[in-house]
C-alpha cells in the first residue's frame, strides 16, 4: 500500500529545464555576459553556488518584479506534464509542494500556475516593486531542508512519508531525510545520493516510482 504522503519538488533544473531561475532574471535584465562569468567561476570551484547567487543578486538590481510573471512563457521552458502530475498526486489525497533556492518571486509563479500547497524560496529583497540586489534569506541546502521538515511538522506528516525529487547537490540534505529520493536529469554531484535515477522530459516518468 502506498504510503506517500508528500512529494517535495526542487524547481531549477527539475522543472524549470531550459536555464535556472536567477539566470532568468540575469537575462530579463540584459546581463547575459555578466551571469554567464559568474557562473564560469562557480563551475571552476573559484566560489560556491551560494556566494554565487549573492553576485547575481545584484546583476539584476532594478529589475521589475512584474516582469518575471509577464515574460515567463516566453523565455522559460517547463518539464512535460507538470499539471498531469499535480491532479494526479492531489486526486490520491498526497500534498504537493515546490522547496527551492532560487527566488521565491520566480516559484511563485509556479505556484500559482500549478496550485502547489505550499511554495518555499529563497527572499530576494524588493522595494517599490523592483529588485534591490539584496537577498535577505537564501535557503541554500540546509534552508531548504528545514523548510520541508516545517511543513512536514505543520501538517503531522513523517519524512519517511515524502518523496523528494531534485537535481542537484542542493537536494542532497532532503534525499538523506525523505523516505524515497528521485534524481530527475540530475548532476553527476548526486551519484550515490538518490534511490531513483531518471533522465526524461515527462514528469509522468516518476509516477510509477511513487505509487509502486
């Protein structure tokens, strides 16, 4: 009997297949060049992934937080199937929830597109409707496992009950912590780390590893 309760998504690189989210924002600000040294530096081990997003974070200082929203469809590709798989999960009583690094103004909409029961990201400061270069929280690894173990406490869910899905060394804390792990077109960071190994451009792919 299947006893999942909980599916944990990551967002960039697990949803989000095209690019990553403060990427995104790099680009809809016209600093293509400048995102992409900071990221040749991160690949070179010169910084982390984390001091990296605080670089970034000021590549789109004055951005527009509407634009996010205006422009996605346009610039973002999603993984197939996303919404099939949400009905799906929600018509079988499992609570479905997007735990991400990037910034919350991005897995917002996502949320909203999707109905997700709860949305966690990454605070990037805004005032007056722009962006200010500031990150006030950034979740990192072990911020996005405490935001899946607090939602798990609020609604009395074990984590041997969740099923994550990620891609990267950002989800490693939550696949050590959750009952079954699922590397969606992973990392090679996460060898090792995950139950389920999985390269496809249909979310449908994972449902029969949640329900067997």
């Amino acid at each position: 009997m299947n006893k999942t309760k909980t599916v944990c998504f990551d967002m960039d690189g697990t949803l989000i297949t095209n690019t990553n989210s403060v990427e995104y924002l790099c680009f809809l600000s016209g600093k293509a060049d400048e995102v992409g040294a900071v990221e040749n530096r991160e690949k070179q081990d010169e910084i982390s992934w984390i001091e990296a997003d605080y670089i970034k974070a000021k590549l789109f200082t004055g951005l527009e937080v509407k634009r996010i929203e205006k422009e996605f469809e346009k610039h973002i590709i999603l993984i197939n199937n996303i919404e099939k798989v949400i009905n799906e999960l929600k018509n079988n009583g499992i609570l479905v929830i997007l735990v991400t690094a990037g910034p919350v103004q991005v897995a917002d909409i996502l949320g909203k597109m999707f109905k997700f029961d709860k949305i966690y990201g990454s605070i990037y400061e805004v005032e007056n409707g722009t962006f200010t270069g500031k990150i006030l929280n950034h979740l990192g690894d072990s911020g996005k496992l405490d935001s899946l173990e607090s939602f798990c406490n609020e609604h009395d869910i074990k984590l041997e009950d969740v099923v994550s899905i990620g891609d990267s060394a950002s989800d490693i804390k939550i696949f050590e912590k959750s009952g079954k792990s699922i590397a969606l077109n992973y990392s090679k960071k996460l060898f090792g780390r995950a139950d389920v190994y999985m390269t496809t451009n249909d979310l449908l792919d994972i449902m029969k590893h949640i329900f067997e």
